[in-house]
C-alpha cells in the first residue's frame, strides 16, 4: 500500500469512531466527562492526521527520490597530494 492509501484507510477509520461515538454520546448523554474526554481525543486524532496528511503531501513520499549521477572519468590526482592510504599510513613511508 502507497502512503496515501494507508492514510485514507485511517480517515475512513477515524470516521466510524466518530459515527460509533456519536451513537454511544446519544445513548450514554453528552454531560459524563468520560465521554467528553473521548471526543476531544477522537478529535485530537483527526487534526493530527490532517497535519500528517499535509506533510506527507508536502514531502513526497510516495516519490522516487533524484538520481545523482557519478561520472566515471578519474579525479584529479592534486586532491590527493599529503593523504594517507587507509590502512597504509603515508605514501612515502612503509607500513610497519
């Protein structure tokens, strides 16, 4: 599943609970704190996936990222002057 798939598969989640607690508010009344308490969560959970939905939008996940393409020609042999060989120690000197 792509990100945006799986991001509409909890919207759609996300809006049964509120119609589920709809129905329990309706039987249960609005005054109890606990049911209140739910609410705000629920309602919590639906802004933070708009957030997320944003920025999932906004970074492209479902995107390849660029390809940075090496060329094959050799460096510069100058970058090199005064470094060691890893492993080697300098160029005119022998490993001990």
């Amino acid at each position: 599943m792509s990100v945006h798939d799986d991001i509409t598969s909890v919207q759609r989640s996300l809006e049964e609970l509120n119609r589920s607690l709809g129905r329990l508010e309706h039987q249960l009344g609005t005054d109890g704190l606990e049911i209140r308490r739910v609410r705000m969560d629920a309602d919590h959970l639906r802004e933070s996936l708009g957030l997320l939905k944003e920025s999932a939008g906004a970074s492209g996940m479902s995107r390849r990222p660029d390809l940075v393409t090496i060329s094959d020609t050799p460096y510069d042999r100058s970058l090199w002057i005064d470094t060691d060989d890893e492993g080697l120690g300098a160029r005119d000197r022998h490993a001990p």
